[in-house]
C-alpha cells in the first residue's frame, strides 16, 4: 500500500497544475488508460486506431478475442466520452472532424503512474 501512497504523492507533486482527484478520477478508467498509453508511443493518432487498441487490449485482458461491434461501441465512447473529456482537462486536441488525436500535455508523472515506458 505504501508505495501506491508514494504514486499518489509523486502524481501530486509532479503535476501541480493538475488536481490529483480529477486525474485518478480519469485514471480510473480503462479506457483512458489503453488511449493514454497508445498515445504515449503514437503521439499522434486517430480515433479508429485508439477505438482499435482500446478493443484489442481490452480483449486481452480478459482472455478473448475483441469483434466488429466492440470496436463500434468503443469508437462511439471514443467520440462522445473519453477524448471530450481528456481534451476539457487539456491532456489531449481532439478534431472530431477529421477524428485526429495529438496528444499534447500529459504529465510524464501520469505515464510513470501507469508505468508505461518502463
């Protein structure tokens, strides 16, 4: 437990300009972790490559194979949830137009807390 609470502190105070509950709130869905973490190799992505590894890692996860209509559902969470809402707390630009994703300020703090790049 202890080093969870070092996690959280490190968050904290490696992101001031972020509220840590607003950032575990986030955190706290798996979703936003798979596209934080495929944004942390592809800088610069596109929401069916995002709804493509949200589907694939969460399949996998749970032993199985992801199909045509999870791939839908989670394009549509894509679009209407999750990239909205980490483009309001300024993690992400998101152009729902041209359905283009860059991320542009994640704190490395928040990569490290998932341990992605380890």
């Amino acid at each position: 437990m202890k080093d969870r609470l070092e996690d959280l502190s490190a968050l904290a105070d490696a992101a001031p300009e972020h509220d840590v509950d607003d950032l575990l709130e986030l955190l706290s869905a798996r979703e936003i972790r798979i596209t934080l973490a495929y944004l942390y190799d592809h800088p610069n992505a596109t929401i069916d490559e995002l709804a493509a590894a949200v589907t694939g890692t969460a399949a996998a996860e749970d032993g199985r194979i992801g199909g045509e209509s999870e791939y839908e559902r989670a394009y549509v969470y894509l679009h209407h949830s999750i990239l909205p809402r980490l483009q309001d707390h300024g993690l992400i630009a998101f152009d729902p137009a041209d359905g283009s994703v860059e991320e542009v300020d994640v704190p490395p703090a928040v990569y490290d807390f998932l341990g992605v790049g380890e």
